[in-house]
C-alpha cells in the first residue's frame, strides 16, 4: 500500500515540477597523512584577540550544496553562517544555494573549481581522478566510529589532503563532514547478504558506490538520485543505502519498508573553498574562517547525531518501518566477510597499493586512538 500511495505523490510532483518548469534539484547523486602550501588551513593562528574581524573588505561567500535545506548538515551549515555574519556585524556574509538547485554535484564540484562559486561541500568520490587512493577511505567497513573517523580526518589527514588536492583541483579543504553512516533501506527483510540476492538496489555511478551494493548481496542499478524516490514507488528498485537521516529529509520512509542496520561505509564531504578566492584573502580572514570552521565540523557531527537519533526513534513508531539490528537477527559479520572477500578478488591488483596504504593509516589511527 506504501509503495501505491508514495507512486501516486511521486507522479503528482513530477506533474507539478513539469508545469512549473522546474527540473530535478540534483540529476546525479545525492545523498550520495605533508605541508598543504600556502592555500592550506592547517597552521592558521587565531584571530581571537589579535584583529577586529568586523574591519575589512566585506565579503559575499557563494556557497554549494547538494543535500537539501532541511538535511542536518545544512542546518549546521546555516548555524554557522548566522554565526559568521553576527560576529562579523554583517562584513562577512554567505549564500548558500542547497539542494543542488545550482546544479548536480559534479557540476557544482566544477564550479568551485573555476571560480563560479567560492565553496561548498562535496563528497570525497568527486576527487577519485585526482587523488585515486583517497577510495581506500571508501572501501566498505573501513570505519566503525563515526566521531573518531571525523577526527582523523580534521586532525591528522587534512593537511596532506590539501596537499594532494589544491594543485590538481584548484580547491583548498577547511574540514571534513559527513552525514553519517551508509544502511540498507528495502522492502523485504534482509539479514545476511544470501537474502538480498537478485534485488536491484541503487547505487551511484562510481565503482566503489557499486561495490557497497555488491557487498549487501544486490545488484547495483547506478540511478540519478532524483530518479529513486519514483524508482521505489513503481518497484524498479527494491532498495537504496543513505545514512540514516536521509530517510526523513527525503521521506524514503513513504516507499520502504526495511530499515538494515548495515553501517557498511562512511560518507565523507569536505567543506572546500576555490583556492585563488582563499588565497585572496586577508590573512586574518583565512585565519578567522579557519576557526570558525573547525568549529563547524562538531556542530555538524552534533547535528546528524541528533536527527539520526530523532528519526531512529520515529521509523516504528510513526512510519511504520521496521529496523533490522544485531538484537534482531542482523548477521553483520556476514555482511564483513563478504566484504572482505569482495576486496580481495576486485582490488588486490598493485593499481590499487595506495587505496591500502590510505585506508590500513586511517583504520591503524582510529584503533590506536578509538
């Protein structure tokens, strides 16, 4: 009955958008260890004390995002922004255009590159032709904590990321964000990879996106993300994996059944800035932004911490979902062992050496420091 209710609402707007005019907010993906040089963060002093932030060149930041106004990683984006703006007296100012209104991910990902807009958030698979190991952060099971993994990446890997990605991208990192872990959502019950095979699950387009799919036990159908919500409603998909909050930003819960504790990856975002709009800018401005946004990689974490928790509680309760866990069955060593299995036949290739050396130095930190 979901799923007939949810095609009925799905064709009304796409009705809707077609009479306005309006196209798909995002047509690709959505929720989808050095000196960094001088465009780099990493080393900034405080300006606390040391300069009136409220003197200077105003500034109008153009910020991007895909995710929509409501995710829990915009809203810690906007609350850091009026925060900016009050400290500032108004001086320093950012537009956030959300939900990929300017354009796809990839075409924001060039836009910052090129100028057009300053900076915004975008995912680490938008790096994988400049900096291919970074995919061995990506490798299903890598991480198990998300606030450990978030602080390796903002106090240990940033500034030899910068180094990697500011001359072959022409962008420059200020932290790194995620919205969470990536779980199964789907309308039969799974509980080991056997029980998802043969059902077609979206999956980006990138290999690795399709690997997580693989290691679930399902076929990957790499599908537009502003394709999947009518895709479940007819049934073309039996699935898609998000973190968990996605759910309720993009009312999944009105076309899935399943909730699957999964926790197979983590997505990982940086919040970049175009590198000649960094570099321009007043020492004291880096300085203060820098500050501001590592502030803002906590308020973050606090944020998704909070939703997920939030529609956790209500997926039962009042979308009628059911959440499959460890306590209920899930067999999630099943699900690392065929993941394991995975990687070793489709990335032991020498290619492929410094996916491991990326991944084996974040997981080695995170143990150390878990």
């Amino acid at each position: 009955m979901k799923r007939f209710l949810a095609m009925a609402l799905a064709l009304t707007m796409a009705l809707s958008l077609t009479a306005c005019g309006g196209g798909p907010p995002n047509t690709n993906n959505g929720p989808g260890s050095g000196s960094a040089g001088s465009g780099s963060p990493s080393g900034s002093s405080s300006p606390s004390g040391a300069a009136d932030i409220t003197q200077g060149d105003k500034l109008n930041i153009k910020w991007y995002a895909v995710l929509p106004d409501n995710h829990p990683t915009i809203t810690a984006y906007a609350a850091l922004f009026d925060e900016i703006k009050e400290e500032t007296n108004g001086r320093i100012t950012f537009t956030m255009t959300a939900g990929g209104v300017l354009g796809t991910e990839q075409e924001g990902f060039d836009m910052i590159r090129d100028g057009t807009v300053d900076g915004g958030m975008m995912n680490t698979s938008y790096y994988e032709s400049y900096v291919p190991s970074s995919q061995g952060w990506m490798m299903p099971f890598t991480f198990t904590d998300y606030e450990i993994a978030l602080k390796y990446f903002n106090e240990v890997a940033l500034a030899d990321w910068n180094a990697e990605i500011t001359s072959a991208t022409n962008t420059v990192a200020v932290n790194a964000v995620s919205p969470g872990f990536r779980c199964l959502t789907i309308n039969s019950p799974v509980y080991k990879p056997a029980d998802a095979a043969g059902l077609r699950i979206r999956s980006m387009e990138s290999p690795m996106s399709q690997s997580y799919v693989s290691v679930i036990g399902g076929v990957p159908v790499p599908l537009a993300w502003a394709e999947v919500y009518m895709g479940l409603s007819t049934g073309s998909i039996s699935g898609q994996e998000n973190p968990i909050a996605h759910i309720e930003t993009y009312n999944l819960f009105e076309v899935q059944d399943y909730l699957v504790m999964t926790e197979h990856a983590l997505i990982l975002s940086w919040s970049i800035f175009n590198a000649d709009f960094w570099n321009g800018l007043a020492e004291t401005d880096r300085a203060y932004l820098t500050e501001k946004f590592v502030k803002e990689a906590q308020m973050s974490i606090e944020s998704v911490n909070k939703a997920t928790e939030e529609t956790f509680d209500k997926l039962e309760s009042e979308y009628n979902m059911t959440v499959i866990t460890p306590d209920s069955g899930l067999d999630k060593q099943a699900f690392i062992d065929n993941a394991d299995k995975f990687l070793k036949e489709n990335f032991t290739a020498p290619e492929y050496d410094s996916w491991w050396e990326y991944r084996n130095a974040a997981v080695e930190w995170c143990e150390a420091n878990g």
